[in-house]
C-alpha cells in the first residue's frame, strides 16, 4: 500500500490553515517528501506523521514557496538523531541551489547526497531495500518559469506465486517469499527466477505530483492511469487561463480536464493563490470535467491499496 498525505497546499504565501507546497508518500516504513516549503515540519506534525522515515526529498523548482521549509527541516532531523543518508533530488539549477540551503542548514551529522535530474527513471531499492522490489521514482520535465519537474512514484506488483509450481522445482518453502520479492534462488545448483513461479505482473500503484505548471503534455503522459495526480490549481476561473499561463500554473479546470484526458483515478487540486480563500467554492466546476476531483487540503490523507481483482 502507498499512502499520501498533503503538509501544504498553498502557493506564493502561507495562511493560518493553509502551509506552503509539500506532500509526503510512504510505504513500508519509508517515505519520500515532495517539496518543502515554509511550515513542512510543524504540517506533518499536526497530520501525525514521521518524517525521520525520509530516505529522500524530491524538489520541483527552487521558488521559496517550495523549498524555504527544507534547512529548518534538516537541522530537526540531526537534531532528533539521524545519521543515515538522505537525498536530495532536483532539477537544473542544484548545483547552485544546494551550498545556500546547506549554509544554512548549518553542520548536520548525517551525510546528504544532492542528485542533479534528468528524465531517468530512479530505482528506489537504491536508496533502501525497504522499498518494494521494481519501484520508481520518474522525473518529467514541466512548464513553469523556471526549470522545474514533476514526478510519478510507482509500485509494481508481480504475479500471484503458485506454489505448486515452486514444490515441483524443489524450492524450500523458506526461499519463497525472495521469489515472491523479485529474488532468483539456488535450488540443487539450478537457479529459479521468479518468472518461473510467478504469474503474470498484476496492476500496481501509481501517483503523480505536477509541482507548479501549467498544462503541458509530458504531465499528461505521465499521469496516464495514475491511481491519484497532486496537480497544481493556482488559479480558480475559467477565465483566468491566460495569467495561469503567464506565470507557468494551472487553473481548476485545466487540471481536471488533464486528468480526464490522462484516465486518472482520481485529482487532488493544490497550490491555491492566496486569493482562493475557499477552495470548495469553485470545486463544482472542476468536478463537472472529471468527477473524482477533490481539493486538497493540509492533512488530506489516503492510502491507496492494491486492487485484488488487478490482473
């Protein structure tokens, strides 16, 4: 299971309920923290989750209202113990960025590895075996003022195993479950893959957070089927599409209107102008596009689960 939880939906400024830019995925006792603006840390406080579990955080673009939160946040998790690495991801410009925000940071007693991105695909084992086997982290470029990215987090699932299958190879039951885990095993001095007693992959998990942006086709592309798009809706009116571009943003309707265009299961709508005091208000038009739009809100928490009926 994933599960997703908003720390800051507000853009340019933060509001008394309202943080700036952050989300938090976890799964299996690791996380990973999209953005990091001003109030981040006291956000996931009252939302009641653990960002010690952070094995990296994943920035958009270097605008304050996404990254000012981040040497506060640092300092805490030395402060609170942690000595293992944690990375830092982002798009051009990090190399810049980064020595301003450690500066600032001050000493830490834990290494950070800053990773300049391109458009590869991240292998998450890599930063723990805690992650399920095959998972990825996908950058995609967006359209923003600025050198920005989106991301798309994804958890495959392999095939059902067939034990059956696994006894008439002579696979000891306490060798299973690496099978199941994507792991071949030695049995007799005859190696097993796990295509061997694995069926066919089964539907996976998929979320996609836009970052700010207005709408481009590579964030439709990788929003394609996702189980939830985070999408930027900075703008509430229709006829406000024309300053949503000017400054590289999203308003309500063009973000529904990409998800129903990219098949997403659901929308969650964020990064809201100061001027949206309300978002509900305007969540009727974003819903006549694609019904499974939401508003998100600081706190707004799902766990997405594994569909059993998936093939």
């Amino acid at each position: 299971m994933l599960t997703i939880t908003l720390l800051g939906t507000a853009a340019t400024m933060p509001l008394p309920d309202r943080a700036l830019t952050a989300a938090l995925a976890e799964c299996g006792g690791h996380a990973l923290l999209f953005d990091c603006g001003e109030g981040t840390q006291a956000a996931a406080r009252r939302a009641g989750v653990n960002l010690m579990k952070l094995d990296a955080i994943c920035l958009t673009h270097y605008h304050g209202d996404h990254i000012f939160g981040l040497p506060g946040l640092l300092q805490t998790l030395g402060c609170q113990g942690r000595e293992r690495l944690l990375t830092l991801y982002g798009p051009e410009g990090l190399g810049e960025v980064w020595p301003a925000l450690r500066t600032l940071a001050g000493p830490l007693p834990y290494p950070v590895r800053a990773v300049q991105l391109d458009t590869d695909p991240i292998d998450l084992t890599t930063l723990s075996s805690g992650w399920p086997a095959g998972a990825q982290l996908t950058p995609f470029r967006t359209r923003h003022r600025v050198p920005s990215v989106g991301y798309r987090l994804e958890l495959p699932r392999a095939g059902r195993f067939d034990p059956a299958r696994a006894r008439a190879l002579g696979v000891p039951v306490q060798q299973w479950k690496l099978l199941q885990q994507g792991q071949s095993v030695l049995v007799k001095g005859r190696t097993v893959a796990p295509a061997e007693v694995l069926g066919a992959p089964r539907r996976g998990l998929s979320m996609v957070f836009s970052g700010d942006t207005a709408p481009c086709a590579a964030l439709e592309q990788a929003a394609q089927g996702a189980d939830l798009l985070i999408c930027d809706a900075t703008y509430a009116l229709p006829e406000q599409e024309a300053q949503a571009a000017q400054w590289g943003h999203s308003t309500f309707g063009q973000s529904a209107s990409l998800a129903a265009q990219a098949r997403a299961k659901r929308l969650w709508l964020t990064h809201y102008s100061p001027m949206i005091t309300d978002p509900e208000e305007y969540a009727a038009q974003a819903q006549s596009i694609f019904p499974a739009a939401e508003c998100g809100f600081d706190g707004k928490q799902i766990i997405l689960q594994y569909d059993e009926e998936a093939t």
